[in-house]
C-alpha cells in the first residue's frame, strides 16, 4: 500500500503528513508514505487543496488535516 500526502510544507500540510505516519505506525501494516511537495506534481495530481491524502493512486482526503481515525479506517479500507 502506498500513501502520498502532498503539500507545500506549510504548518498544515506537515501535521497531516504526522497523522498519517502515526496512524500508519499505529497499523502495523506495511504501507510507504511519500511527502510530494512540489507543485507541479500536486497539480498533476487533480488535488485542488492541500493538504490532500492520496491511497494507491486515489484520492481520499483533500483541504484538511485527517484524523489518526480516518487514516486507519482508509487503511483498513484498502486492505478488504
């Protein structure tokens, strides 16, 4: 499983990168997290606000810092 959390490095981009390393962490599963920051990337992306969540090419969360409860309930998700 991969997840991308994308942002420009502002103060509310790298708090969502935390949560999801500490719900991923929390899981115990093996799941790579990938900071994007630069922008063209982002805007390739379709992420029109950041910070956004990105769970193996798809879209989840996007223009607000998820809790360690949502990341855990996108990576059970993608497990079933």
């Amino acid at each position: 499983m991969k997840i991308e959390v994308l942002g420009t490095g502002c103060t509310t981009c790298n708090t969502a990168e935390a949560v999801v390393r500490e719900a991923v962490a929390k899981s115990g599963k093996d799941v790579e997290v990938v900071k994007v920051s630069d922008r063209m990337e982002i805007a390739k992306s379709g992420v029109l606000m950041t910070p956004g969540i990105i769970v193996n090419g798809d879209i989840k969360i996007t223009g607000k810092i998820p809790t360690v409860e949502e990341v855990s309930d996108l990576i059970k998700e993608v497990e079933n």
